[in-house]
C-alpha cells in the first residue's frame, strides 16, 4: 500500500513538475515576445498629400523629452543648411532643442573620432559618411532597428521599403545587414552635364565628320565621348567656350571619385572582391588593379585628361562647377546637385542651356559612383538622448521633410525617398525644365539622369572598407603623379596595389 501511494504522489510531483516547466516555457516565449503594436496616428507635423505622414503610437506623448538637447554634427550641405533653418517646427513639436554644427568633413571625421574614442557623446546624432565614418566606427552607433521596432516610439513614415534601396545599403548597413546604423540622409551621384547650345551648334558637321550624334546620351561611349571633346577643342573660339570637357582631378578626393567612374565603367574595381561597394567589409581582400581592364582604365583617364581643361588638375567638385557654370566647358562629369547652381542666373552664365544624362558607357557599362551619407545616433548616449534623437532622425529624413530641403532656397539637395518622386509638383519638375515647379526647385534638372544612375546596372559604390579614408589617399596621391608625367599609367596601377595591399595585409 506505501509502495502503491509512493508512485502515486511520485507522478503527481513529476506532472506538476511538468506542468510548471511548460507554463514557464510559456512565459519566456511570451517575454521574449515584444508588446503588440497599437493604433498609429499623426504627429505634430505638416502634412503632405501623397506622402506618407509622421505617425506615432495612439497616446504617444510628443513632448515626454522636452528640455533634452541635442547636438548634431554634419558636412557642410544642402539638407543640413535647410534643416537648420526650419528646425523651429521640429523644437515646436516636440520641446527637444537641436543644435546643428556644419564643418568640412575632414574636421567633422576628426572631431567624431576624438568622440568616440574618449566613450563620450557630445554629438549624439551624426552624419555618418559611409567611408570615413560608418566604416570604421560602425560599433559606436544604436542600432536603429531597435527603435524603429519599440512599440512604443515612432515609426519611419513609410518604412525603410520608401527609401531608395542602393542608398539604404551603403549608408545604413556595415559588414552585414543585421543593424541598422543609419538613414539616409542626402544622395549626391555623379553623372553628365553637358550644353545644349554648343551641342546643337556643332550636331550637323559632327555628324557628317564622326558619323554620330555628339550630343551626350545613355548609349555613349568613353571613346566617342573623348571625340566630342577633342572637336570642341578644335572650334572652341567660335563656340564660346574654352574646351570640350573639365574634371574635378585635382589631387584630392574628387580625383578619385572622377577616376573611378571611368575605372569600373571599364569593368575593373579596386578589389578582387566585388560586393565591397554595399554593405562592405571589414577586410577587402586583394587589390584588382593591375588586371588588363584596369590598366586599360588608367590609360584612357590619362589620354582624357591631356585634352581636358587644363584647370581640371586644380579642381575639385567646386573648381568644376565654377568653371562649367562659367561657360568654360561643354561637358562636365559632375555631382547631380550642382544642377542648382547652375540654373541660377546669378551664379551660371549658362542657366537654360543645361541639360543632364548618366555618364558615358565603357567596354562594360555606366557607372555613376554615389557620394551620399546617412545620419546616426551615438550609441555613448543616455537612453533619453537615444530616443530624443530618434524622432530628430525620423523627422530629419522623413518624406516632408525631404520634400522641404528640395523646395528650401536654403536647401537644394534632393531626396532619398521614393515617395517624393510621386509627388505631382516634383514630376512636372522633372518632365519639364521650364516649368514654374522646376524653376522653384532646380535641382530637379538633373534628376532624369540621375534616377537612371541610382538604378543597379549603372550604380557604382567605392569600397566600403574601414582602411578607406587611407587607400583615397594613396589612389588620388598616385594617379596625380601619372597625370602630372611622373609616371605612366601602368606604374600607377602597380604603385596603388602594391601601397593598399601592404595596408589592408593582404
């Protein structure tokens, strides 16, 4: 009879045992399950039909970080200059003050290193450059998908599906996609700008001559490209310009970005490894330099650069624009955003005889190199100054506010978004340059080309490498040796890979 009760209770105390485990079972899964997403309603914020809008959880109060102060540090541009401007509705809305400190990227990337490596966040929201900043310092930014999967914050307006994806991937991700570190914030691409008046002047002769329509096209080559500019060269005096093309070769940063248009184009990279330009790695692996593509690539840019303007190998992306909006040249590989400038008729003498196409196809395509950033917040602030600096992020990059920067007199740089490019107002720009829409926001110009260049066949990305702020160095530092006649284009090439690979350790 004891041994009989004896397994009766025995089974009892194994089944509640049982039990107790499955209900705690229960209760993890349940923990780690995250709150239900409730009722989303508008923010504080204009609205704009078409967009979608700023929404927050039903009860969300805007103003719970009211006195929190927010430091932002950027580059010097367009989307900064305009928020700056109009961060009174931001600050209204939501009782944060934010203050905005612009300064050449070099001292910015100076002084967020000096941040970061002291653990402390003066500057809690940060453009973050792919290259120079996100690369190497991605572990020092919040990881953005938390917040945006708080039940309890903000939403991106539209989701990150609303961003144009090549962009999402270079300025948000590092190593891989599992964080997110940014949102993009500003886009500039390189593609074409060229004058339609001297192109028309010189269409019916060329033609006869060359064979082809010199005016510049989606389906041009390098090749034809250097004829066009060779045969202005030949009647510059009577077309009113000076020569035929400019670049931004001086021996900086922009030398390397007009470079490598012309590099990848040719079907060459910097690396071995071509999925660098994305999501990037901590190591590149081998340098892919020295491949016939590549030196055939140093040989053209150097052949292009002996008929340019002689000015070029003192221009960066500034001295280009000048020169071009001067009426110096006739075709400029140069940043979409500069289209502004350029229409302006008290900064161009060329303003309505401008017109815009992606760059010039070598032996393997278009490739039009992407220059935009993203902004993060630093991962050393308080949890307050965290979330603050979330709704900063949501509002700074979200469709109004872009569709604000793009009509800003202040602002200029155009969105990241593809639901701005929907916008009725925003497509009449586009379709028609003489159009009151495209006078009030002229850097819609160069847009045509410029959503042509963000598409993937015709997107070029440099690599996204924690040793990249170096390797720029050594590639604008050696490829000036070349186009000063120091070196040839062979020897460049080998003096590049043999410096990048003694860097990376490869």
């Amino acid at each position: 009879m004891k041994k009989k009760l004896f397994a009766i209770l025995s089974c009892l105390v194994i089944l509640t045992l049982v039990l107790a485990g499955c209900g705690g079972e229960k209760a993890k899964d349940t923990a780690k399950e995250p709150a239900a997403q409730g009722k989303l309603v508008d923010g504080p914020f204009k609205k704009v039909e078409g967009l979608p809008a700023i929404q927050a959880p039903e009860g969300f109060d805007w103003k719970q970080f009211a006195g929190v102060e927010l430091n932002v540090i950027s580059e010097n541009t367009p989307p900064s200059s305009a928020i700056a401007a109009n961060i009174k509705e931001f600050e209204e809305a939501t009782g944060i003050k934010v203050n905005i400190q612009q300064m050449d990227l070099g001292t910015l990337v100076q002084k967020v290193g000096l941040d970061f490596g002291a653990g402390s966040s003066k500057y809690h929201v940060i453009y973050a450059d792919p290259y120079q900043v996100l690369a190497k310092y991605s572990s020092k930014f919040v990881d953005l998908n938390e917040l945006e999967k708080d039940p309890t914050l903000p939403k991106i307006p539209g989701g990150l599906e609303d961003f144009i994806q090549s962009q999402l991937e270079i300025d948000g991700y590092m190593g891989s996609k599992d964080k997110l570190y940014a949102l993009p914030y500003d886009c500039p691409t390189m593609v074409l700008a060229y004058r339609t008046d001297v192109m028309a002047k010189i269409k019916e002769n060329f033609l006869k001559e060359k064979g082809f329509d010199p005016t510049p096209n989606p389906n041009m080559t390098w090749e034809q490209y250097y004829q066009v500019a060779e045969y202005i060269n030949k009647h510059a005096a009577e077309l009113g310009v000076k020569y035929g093309t400019g670049h931004q070769a001086k021996q900086y940063d922009s030398l390397m970005c007009d470079f490598s248009n012309i590099l990848n184009a040719y079907g060459a990279d910097y690396f071995e490894n071509r999925d660098l330009g994305g999501i990037g790695a901590a190591n590149p692996g081998k340098t892919a330099l020295t491949t016939p593509e590549a030196i055939q690539a140093f040989e053209f840019y150097n052949k292009l650069l002996k008929i340019a303007h002689p000015g070029s190998k003192s221009w960066d992306w500034n001295g280009l624009a000048e020169a071009f909006a001067a009426g110096e040249v006739a075709m400029a590989p140069e940043w979409h955003e500069f289209a502004s400038m350029f229409e302006n008729p008290e900064k161009s003498k060329v303003a309505g005889k401008v017109a815009w196409t992606t760059l010039p196809k070598g032996p393997k395509r278009s490739a039009n190199i992407f220059g935009g950033t993203g902004i993060g917040i630093n991962a050393n602030a308080s949890e307050k100054e965290k979330k603050a600096a979330w709704l900063f992020l949501v509002w700074a990059t979200s469709p109004q506010t872009q569709l604000m920067i793009l009509e800003s007199p202040v602002g200029g740089a155009t969105p990241s978004r593809n639901s701005v490019y929907n916008v009725a107002s925003v497509k009449k720009a586009m379709e028609d340059p003489t159009s009151e829409e495209a006078k009030k926001m002229p850097n819609l110009t160069s847009m045509k080309a410029t959503l042509e260049a963000w598409k993937a066949e015709n997107a070029y990305g440099r690599p996204k490498v924690p040793q990249w702020p170096q390797i720029d160095t050594i590639v604008f530092t050696e490829l000036s040796k070349m186009l000063a006649g120091q070196q040839d284009p062979k020897t460049t090439a080998e003096s590049i890979s043999k410096q990048v690979d003694a860097l990376t350790g490869n």
